[in-house]
C-alpha cells in the first residue's frame, strides 16, 4: 500500500482499517468505504475503494481512492485521483479526475468535468 500523504509503499495486515506511515507517521484510512447518504468532507481520503450507492452522494474539495470509484448515486469534487472510475446507471459525476482508466455506462451523466484518463501514476 501507498501513503497517500508521503507517497511511501508499506506492507499492511489484511484486516487492518487505520494504520499510521511508517515514514511520516500520519494516519491512513486502508479499507474500502460505502457512501449511503449525503457525506460531506474536506478531502476524502483512502487507499482502498470508494463505492457510492444509488441513494448517497460524496461532496468533497478532493478524494482520493487508491483502488478506485465506483458511482451509482452522486459525487461532487473539486478534483478525484487515484484508480479506476465506474460510472453506473443514474449516476452523477461532477469535478475533474485523473485516472488510470474509467467505464462509463449509458444513462451517467458528467458535468463540468476535465478527465485525465490513462495516467502513468494517479496516486501520486
């Protein structure tokens, strides 16, 4: 796994949800997250996955997701990095991303987007 602070590459045990860098010493959220209603945050952050049920919304100014997005309801950013983005049925993206790849199904929609899409290295 990466800091998403350092950019430092550690091991983490399996079962783990939080745990600290070992280089910077800042705290890392490693699972993966289910957005099922309206969330708001400053920067979202996590080396895991994001998913975004029909009925949630993530508004954020950045979110970060190591191992990608998957939207079916809403997501409101300034800016997205990290893996790869899937746009369901219904969803609604709006904010600029950078991504190694993104599958959009008929029927998402994109507002007020600059995408990115097949950079070398999101993460970071």
């Amino acid at each position: 796994m990466r800091c998403y602070h350092c950019g430092h590459e550690h091991e983490v045990a399996a079962r783990a949800s939080r745990v600290s860098c070992p280089k910077c010493a800042k705290s890392l959220r490693v699972e993966n997250v289910t957005i099922r209603t309206t969330e708001g945050w400053q920067h979202f952050q996590t080396c895991g996955r994001v998913t975004i049920l029909a009925k949630g919304k993530l508004v954020a100014q950045t979110v970060e997701a190591q191992l990608g997005i998957e939207v079916r309801g809403g997501l409101e950013a300034k800016s997205y990095r990290g893996g790869p983005v899937t746009l369901k049925k219904n969803a609604v993206w709006r904010g600029d991303c950078v991504a190694p790849s993104i599958t959009v199904e008929p029927g998402a929609r994109v507002q007020r987007s600059a995408f990115v899409i097949g950079a070398a290295d999101p993460g970071r």
